[in-house]
C-alpha cells in the first residue's frame, strides 16, 4: 500500500475491536499515526495499538465515551497534545440491542441514539472546527443498512443510525470545501457485534444476501480508507452501501 496517509494524525472511535481496529490497522498501514479510542475494552484497545504499531506508525490510546461532551473534548486535546492536529476522524463507535417493538422502551431508544448518534455529533463537532482552520479534513462515520432498509427488530437502532446518514449530508455541505464528510453503511460484518445475533438470525440475513456470506471488517475498513484517502477528492456527502447486495432487497 502507498503512505497516502503519511504525516497524519487519525482518531477512530470504537477502535479497540471489530471494524474499528481493522480501520485502524488501515490508516496505519498508509502511514497515519492513529489514536485508539475505546470505552471499556482496555485490553482490546492496547491489542489494536500493538497491530498499529506493528505497522510502523505511532499510536495513542484513548479512553472516552464518545457519548459524553466532557470526555470527547478530553479524548481530542490528549490526541493534539500527543500526536498533533487531528486530520482524519472515523466515528465509528456503536450499539445495538435488538429486539421486538414490544421490548423496545423509552430508555433502550434513548441509549441508541446517546451511543450512536451523539456518539458521532460530538467527535465531529470536536475536530470540525480545527479542520475547516486548517483547510482539510477527512471524516467517515459508520451508520447500517438498518437505516435504509427496514428491520423490525432493529427499530432504534435503524433511527438512530438515519440520523448519522442525514448528520453526514448536512455537515457535506456546511463544511465544504475545506473537509469531506462520508457516510459508510456496512451489512452484516463478522464481529462481537453481528456475533450477538443467534446463528438462526445470522443464517436468514446471510440467506437474504445475494452474495451468501456475511462481511469482513477489512472490506468496510478498505472503503473508510478510500473515503478518506485523496483517490475520492470529489465525494462528500454519501453514504457508501457494503452489504453483499442485500441492501437492494425489497
Ligand atoms: P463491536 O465489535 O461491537 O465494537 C464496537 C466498538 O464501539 C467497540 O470498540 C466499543 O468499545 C465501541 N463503543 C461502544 N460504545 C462506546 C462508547 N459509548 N464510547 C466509545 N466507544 C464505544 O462493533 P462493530 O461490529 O465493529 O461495529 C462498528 C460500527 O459498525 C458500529 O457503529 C456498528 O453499529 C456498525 N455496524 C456494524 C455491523 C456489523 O454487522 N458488525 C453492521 C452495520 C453497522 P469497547 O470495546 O471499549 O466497548
């Protein structure tokens, strides 16, 4: 891989498991130095650093809940403090409880949109301004196909991760031209997330795929890189859908 992304500084929220550390392993292949953010999983996080650090680049770990206001200004200082001006932010950091309209209360609502779409709002509200000053910016964040197709078992979580997609079209205009704003909408990825759902589950949505397999974490972390790289210098605004098809389903 080219050092496309050789002298800057990356935040990944999430980044201690799943796609966020494949993402991570990314940008630091491309030369990035990457800070790591996570929220509980310590030792997933200081896994992901020595997978960045094996590539080469330096890293940063960070603790925050990238749904607290205080926490996500503190997590950006450390990483300027320690790495430099941020120049590219993956918010990809989420939640989901999947269940039936019937067990979907007030609360569970509100916890999906604290975590998924508060958790995007202020990471990008953290490092927009510096990046606009600067003249360049690069910013993905991760929504789901359950924001654009409909899952009865997934209604919060389809609603919170909208918001994101209709935060990323907004923010592409309001923030251009110095910094591009992405969306990328993953189908079912083999992570401890998509590993919640019971193997029937799985099996349906994989039945459901026209491509009959479920994702890899390193086939959303090579479109992130694409989005942020300067091979998509005219794309801001989008949502990128990688599902294996199953999106297109009616
Ligand atoms: P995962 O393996 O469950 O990892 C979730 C990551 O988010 C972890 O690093 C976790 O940190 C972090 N996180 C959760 N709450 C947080 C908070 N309040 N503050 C900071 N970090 C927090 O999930 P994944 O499958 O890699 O998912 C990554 C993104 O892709 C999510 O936005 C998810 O909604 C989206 N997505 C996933 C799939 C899929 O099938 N896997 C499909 C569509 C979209 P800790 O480890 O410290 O808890």
């Amino acid at each position: 891989m080219t050092k496309e992304f050789a002298g800057k500084v990356a935040l990944v929220t999430g980044g201690s498991r799943g796609i966020g550390r494949a993402i991570c392993r990314l940008l630091a292949q491309g030369g990035a130095a990457v800070a790591v953010n996570y929220a509980n999983d310590e030792n997933g996080a200081k896994e992901t650093k020595r997978v960045v650090e094996a590539e080469g680049a330096k890293c940063l770990v960070v603790r925050a809940d990238v749904s607290d206001e205080g926490q996500v200004a503190s997590m950006v200082s450390q990483v300027e403090g320690a790495l430099g001006p941020v120049d590219i932010l993956v918010a990809n950091a989420g939640w989901i409880q999947t269940g039936t309209h019937e067990e979907v209360d007030f609360a569970t609502w509100k916890r999906h949109f604290t975590i998924n779409t508060d958790g995007v709002f202020l990471p990008v509200w953290a490092v927009k301004d510096g990046m606009i000053a600067r003249g360049d910016g690069r910013i993905v964040c991760i929504s789901s196909i359950a924001a654009l197709r409909p899952r009865p078992r997934q209604i919060a979580y389809g609603a919170a991760k909208a918001a994101v997609i209709g935060l990323v079209r907004s923010c592409a205009e309001a923030f251009a031209p110095q910094v591009r704003i992405n969306c990328i909408a993953p189908g079912l990825i083999e992570t401890d997330m998509s590993n919640t759902l019971s193997p029937e589950i799985r099996k349906v949505m994989v039945d459901q795929t026209p491509m009959k397999r479920i994702g890899r974490p390193e086939e959303i972390a090579e479109l992130a890189a694409f989005l942020l790289s300067d091979r998509s210098s005219f794309t801001t605004g989008q949502t990128m859908v990688a599902s294996g098809g199953r999106v297109t389903l009616p």
